[in-house]
C-alpha cells in the first residue's frame, strides 16, 4: 500500500471511530527526561525526583495491551526525548508484534548508526525529527547545546537508510534571529515539514514561563510567509485544510479527534485528551485503560463548541478545529473563545488566502 493508500485509509478510520468516540490512536509519552532543554518545551523536567516515577517497561506492556483490546490500531511513542528511555526498543518491538502502526518523536540526536539498524530491522511507519535551528549558534540558542553537526550527520543517515523521517518544527522566540537559515536547512533535505507557528504552555511544574518563549502575530506571520514561500516553490500549494471532520458534526468534542479517537498516556499513567491538553487526567494504571478512555471520553464528547465558532466562516471551511489549548482553556472547563486567538488566526488565513487567489 502506497502513503497516500495509507492516509486515506487512516483518514476513514478516523472518521468511523469519531463516530463510536473509539480509542484508535495513543500517545505514549514514556518520560519527561530530555538530553536537550528546550526553552518553549511543555513537557522536560530535570529533577531527579521525577524519575523515580517514571513506569516500568512491564506497566508500559500491559497498558499497551489494554489499548489494543481497546481497539488501538495507531501508536506515537514520545518524550521527552522517548530514546532516553531505558526499554523503548522491548516497547516499540511489543507493538510491531500485536500489528500496531508505529510512530517515534525524537529530536534525533540518538538517531545514530546503532538505532538505525534497529529501525531498518524493525521499520516505524514514521519517524518524526523535531529540528530546532539551521546552525550551532541556533541550537544553542533554542535547547542550550551545540549539537546541529550532530543531528544534521544523523539526519542523512537516516535519509541513506530510506526510512520514513519528516521534519517537526515549533516556532519560539529564541528560534526567530535563526528561522531563515533553519528553514532554508529544512527544505534543502527535500524532507516534508510541518509547523507549528505558536508554541503551547508550558506544564506547570516544568516552571517554563510562556511570555519568555511565545511570538508576536507580526513575526508568525513573518515565519510563516519565509516557509510557505519554499513550499509554494517545491509543491505549488500553500493552504490546505488542517480540519478532519464532516459538515454539520461541528456541535460537540474535540474535533482534532482528542478524547474522542485518540489520547495521550503520560509518563505518569495519566491518560490525558492529548500530550498538551493536561489538567484533570484518569490514572489508567490504577483503574485500567478501558475504564480511563470511557470517562475521558465521556468528558470530552459532552462539550460544547462555541456558538461564535459555528458561525465563523474559516471554522466552516475546515481552516479551524477550535483548539481549547490556544484558546487558554483548561481540562473539565466550558470552553470560551479568545477573541486575541480568533482575530490572529483570521489575519494569518486572510493574508495567505489572498496570496493564493492572486
């Protein structure tokens, strides 16, 4: 079956178990330990004591196992930096073997010889590289080490080797005096590239402040126009719809598919709607997978979209899926709208829907 064979199946799929409110897809967040520090990252902590509640490889099997009985058809194993973890090959193996689509997020620092003869031997469906710049001075600046040679060696190697590696890209603050060159690196690797313009809030108890990371609207837009200028240049299409949903099922849940298809285990046990959406979470070891999904899900599907979202011409179009993230809200909570989110994202969607029609 070839990708896009692939992705309209997973796409169906998707749209079936939205109906059921079906587990089909998990993230497995195995730990919060990192070998870089992100300055926008949500998730790493450093403390030692941290650590000593990470999951053991067997917890990790059986909560896998109970997805799967579940109905778990796609998988994400993340960090973290999910290579840190002592075990992650017993864990990924254990889901190739019961027949489950394998993704890995890595920042590919570890993406060396030795791991890439493990993935040629037992091949991901995809692996996901989170670059964070276009030189040494870049990464230093964004995760606090100089590692670019490093990453860019690893990078090619897993090129050489044909597996399926795209590119991650989370725009900060830190990253702005670097972004050209770190774009112009990207598409020089002919590797795809998706990019995430705004970065999330930070977990509270990573003690990351927001306001030192985030962007403006002016230099999003600025990013945004340097990226879509070498796509249009590679593919000839700039706006596509980022919305997997059908017309009229807009009223309730979330309609990225978070808590309704899919959700995110944490390196705690704590199954949450997705990695960044936190707050109030069902601890899956204690009262069991099934029982966590049908009272996560059971939340997620009673709320409500906004009704000024209804209404929005660029949510109709499929431009928008109504993110509660961005729009500050926290778990359990009736959702509101930011109007500061809205307004920015219409301006980004008019400026380059204009750029397209000219």
């Amino acid at each position: 079956m070839n990708f896009y064979n692939f992705t309209n199946l997973k796409n169906t799929l998707i749209n079936e178990a939205k109906k059921e409110s079906y587990p089909l897809s998990f993230t497995f967040e195995l730990t919060p330990y990192c070998n870089l520090n992100c300055k926008m990252c949500y998730i790493h902590l450093e403390k030692e004591e941290n650590f000593k509640k990470l999951l053991t490889i067997k917890q990790w099997i059986e909560l896998i196992d109970k997805a799967y009985e579940n109905g778990m058809v796609f998988a994400l194993l993340t960090g973290g930096e999910v290579m840190t973890y002592k075990g992650w090959e017993e864990i990924y193996k254990h889901l190739l073997d019961i027949g489950v689509y394998v993704r890995i997020k890595t920042n590919g620092l570890l993406l060396n010889e030795k791991n890439i003869d493990f993935f040629k031997k037992y091949t991901p469906y995809g692996i996901n590289i989170s670059v964070y710049g276009g030189s040494e001075d870049a990464y230093e600046a964004v995760t606090g080490f100089r590692v670019f040679s490093k990453v860019r060696e690893n990078i090619e190697l897993a090129k050489k080797a044909n597996l399926p590696i795209n590119i991650a890209l989370t725009l900060s603050h830190h990253m702005l005096p670097y972004f050209k060159e770190t774009i112009e690196y990207i598409y020089s690797t002919n590797l795809n590239c998706g990019m995430s313009p705004f970065p999330h809030q930070a977990n509270e108890n990573t003690g990351r402040n927001f306001n030192t990371y985030n962007v403006s609207l002016e230099e999003a837009i600025s990013c945004i126009e340097q990226k879509l200028e070498l796509e249009y240049k590679k593919n000839g299409d700039l706006l596509k719809k980022t919305a997997n949903y059908k017309d009229g099922d807009i009223k309730k849940g979330l309609l990225c598919g978070a808590g309704i298809c899919s959700c995110c285990i944490g390196w705690d046990g704590y199954m949450h709607a997705c990695a960044n959406y936190r707050g109030l979470g069902y601890n899956a070891v204690e009262i069991g997978v099934k029982k966590a999904w049908k009272m996560l899900s059971k939340t997620v599907s009673s709320y409500e979209i906004p009704g000024q979202c209804c209404k929005c011409e660029l949510f109709k179009e499929k431009h928008c899926t109504f993110c509660p993230i961005e729009h500050g809200c926290k778990f359990g909570e009736k959702f509101k709208v930011n109007n500061e989110i809205c307004s920015r994202r219409k301006k980004i969607y008019s400026k380059f829907n204009l750029e397209k029609n000219k």
